[in-house]
C-alpha cells in the first residue's frame, strides 16, 4: 500500500477542529472517486491535525493529490496554517482489526 501523509498545524485547537470537519467532508466525500484504501484523520491536543491517506496503486495515490491540491491549499489559505506537510511512504505493516457483531 501507498500512503500519503499530510500535517496540518493550525493557529490554535478550536480552528483546528473546525478545519477537521472541512477535510473530513472533502476527503471522505472523495473516498469512491479517488479510490482510497483507507483514511484517517487525528486531531492532536496541540491544534496539529495528522491525515493518512492509503492507496492500493501509486497511480491512485498520485491522482488524489493532483485533484485534491484545490482542497489542501484552501485549507491552508482559510486557516492560515503555521505550518503544512506532505510526505510519502509505503505501508510495511498495517492491522485493522475487523468490526464483528455477536448476537447472543
């Protein structure tokens, strides 16, 4: 897997929640159209916001972020961001433990 790593260090907390809803809405609005494997978006205490995008394909991966460069530099405009990175990286190893449901 393909995964592109993104950090956003907004002005304070509250924006920083305010801009999560912003993401979260325009990322996971994306996630058929853009083939994502998998998303995540942690919000840390400091007002520093951790997105983790993974792709099956390299193809994919690079797609996504031609097309959502319109959305990640918005949110740097709105938000005034102190600071925002970009990094790639391939998944070694990943676990996702699978919801199940027991009746009983």
């Amino acid at each position: 897997m393909y995964s592109r790593i993104f950090t956003f260090c907004f002005q304070s907390l509250d924006a920083a929640k305010i801009g999560v809803g912003h993401l979260s809405t325009e990322i996971g609005g994306a996630i058929a159209q853009a083939n994502i494997a998998s998303l995540n978006i942690l919000l840390h205490k400091e007002g520093k916001v951790t997105m983790v995008v993974r792709f099956d394909s390299l193809e994919d991966m690079n797609r996504f972020t031609q097309e959502q460069s319109r959305v990640l530099a918005g949110i740097q405009d709105v938000f005034k961001l102190r600071e925002m990175t970009q990094n790639t990286a391939v998944s070694v190893y990943v676990f996702n433990r699978e919801a199940a449901t027991t009746i009983a």
